[in-house]
C-alpha cells in the first residue's frame, strides 16, 4: 500500500470519485491553483509532446528537451511523475488502456533517471476529466488511485486535479477546464498548456487507437536524446477508408467519448489516422521494415529531424 497523501499512506480508495475527493478536501485548494492558472502556449523548440496512450521522461541535464507536455484531454487523465531529489520527471496520457502498466512503466522510468540520487521522493501530479454523463471519467480517476495504491513503490498524490475538481458548466452543458498539461524540466514547474507542434508521425501514432493497440508506449530514448515511434504492428482496418469519409459531425458524435466537449480539430485527427490505415495498413512493412523504432533527432528550431 505504497501510495501517500500528506505523508498518510492510503489504506484504501472510496467506491466513488466525489467520495474520495471529499475525503481529501485539500485538492480542490490545488486544483484552484491549477485551473486557474493561465494558459501557456508552447512552440516546438524543447518541447518533447506526448500523445495518447504515450508517455516520455528525462531530466534537468537534458540539453534538447526543456518542456514535456500533452494535451486534447477530455475523459482522458494526463499523468506527471517526478522525484524530488534528481528533478527526472515523466508525462503519460491515458485514456483507460493499459493503466496498470503505463503507470508501473513510468515509475520505473522515473527511478532509472533518479539512480544514484540518495534524496527525495516520487511524486505524481493528476489532471484531466470531467463530470460525462457516461462517467467515464470518474472510472478512470478511481482505476488510477486503485493502481497506485498497490503498486511497489511509495508514491506521494500531491496534485488530483481530475472529473469533479476539472469540470466547469457552459449553459448547463460540463466541460474540463484543463485540456492540456506540462513539465518545466529545468524549473520543475507544471502549467496549463497548448501546443503548436505534436511532432512527427502523428497519423501513424493515432492509428493504434483504433487498431487494438492498448499498450502505453515510451516515445523518448533520454540516453540518445532521440524520439522514438515504434515499432508497432496493426491489424488492416476493413472500414478504413469508409470511415475516413465521414462528415465531421458523423466523426465527432460516433468516434469521441464525449463528443461536444472535443476541441477544434478532432475530425481531422481521427481522419488522418484512418486515411493512414487505408494507405499503410502493414506499418512492419511501410514505416518499421528495419525491424527497429523510426527515430528522431530534435533540432535547434525544434523540428524533429528522421535518423532512421
């Protein structure tokens, strides 16, 4: 029972959301702070973005990496681990696949830049969320909390931004507040952010939700200071390029769990990823016939820059 809460470790987590979140009433304090918060735009230069189902980590002495975020966040939780004592910190974006792992991964991520670092702790830091009327955000936040209650490692919740604490109504319609998160790695400070620049291969990572691709997957070698996609294989998609023809509203309603809170720019997503399925649909052939990752190097204007 590794996980802590003002230095009390949790025995266990309540059967709801709203429960456990008036149990611990500080949170809203913080999440205040949080959502309140303004709203950074961050452009490509340093920036190592994570997207669903994606996490990546380094630490302060990285010289290509300043800032790891993500963002598109709706019933999804964006999930920021760091130790205290070696400034090594990860972000991962879940969405209900592959949490226990993703979690356990980014953990162990974390420690491996911390080795060697004899102070400080871990700590993790949770956004993203709303009160859905399929609560499928609440379901998520208590499958987080219930992972991180048993796994080995102690832990320490210092941020619970999510569902009830991240929903604000808009004509009686709820929306998260915060749809995007991000790491300083230099400074340690986490913010509210946007992103001009997702990085590359964007149809391709996209098209493994959509494909059975449950696996959350480390995109970052911080040894190499290297991107890194893959490899990954997919099952051909047989409605691909039906699916790719759909009006916007058709993809907004049916392909989203929560269609009117999805910001601007979902349907060319989700179109760009089956158009990719239609046209690729073996990447083993056509993006990872080298058997290896597709890597890339960050340049100085911030552009990723395909080594292999």
């Amino acid at each position: 029972m590794p996980l802590f809460i003002n230095d009390v470790k949790v025995e266990k987590i309540p059967s709801s959301i709203s429960k456990f979140l008036s149990q611990q009433s500080h949170f809203e304090e913080s999440a205040k702070v949080l959502c309140n918060g303004d709203t950074r735009v961050v452009g490509p230069e340093g920036l190592l973005y994570v997207g669903q189902r994606e996490f990546g980590g380094t630490t302060s002495s990285d010289d290509v990496i300043q800032v790891i975020g993500s963002e598109d966040a709706t019933t999804c939780h964006l999930v920021i681990i760091k130790h205290t004592g070696s400034g090594g910190a990860c972000v991962g974006h879940f969405d209900g696949c592959g949490t226990s792992q993703g979690l356990k991964d980014m953990i162990h991520l974390v420690q491996n830049l911390s080795h060697g670092t004899s102070q400080g702790r871990l700590e993790i830091h949770l956004a993203g969320g709303f009160k859905d009327d399929r609560k499928l955000s609440a379901a998520l936040s208590l499958e987080i909390l219930n992972c991180l209650r048993i796994i080995p490692e102690d832990i320490h919740l210092m941020t619970a931004c999510i569902t009830d604490l991240n929903t604000t109504m808009k004509n009686g319609v709820p929306f998260p507040i915060i749809y995007g998160i991000a790491i300083n790695i230099k400074t340690g400070e986490i913010f509210k952010a946007k992103f001009t620049d997702k990085g590359p291969d964007q149809p391709l990572r996209s098209a493994r939700h959509f494909t059975g691709g449950e696996q959350m997957l480390n995109i970052y070698d911080h040894v190499n200071r290297n991107l890194t996609i893959g490899p990954f294989s997919y099952d051909p998609h047989p409605r691909a390029n039906q699916y790719a023809q759909l009006p916007n509203h058709v993809i907004r309603k049916h392909l989203s769990t929560s269609p009117e809170q999805e910001p601007a720019g979902f349907e060319d997503t989700v179109r760009a990823a089956f158009l990719h399925l239609r046209d690729y649909p073996d990447p083993m052939k056509s993006h990872f016939a080298h058997k290896g990752p597709r890597r890339y190097k960050k340049e100085r204007n911030g552009d990723w820059t395909l080594i292999n």
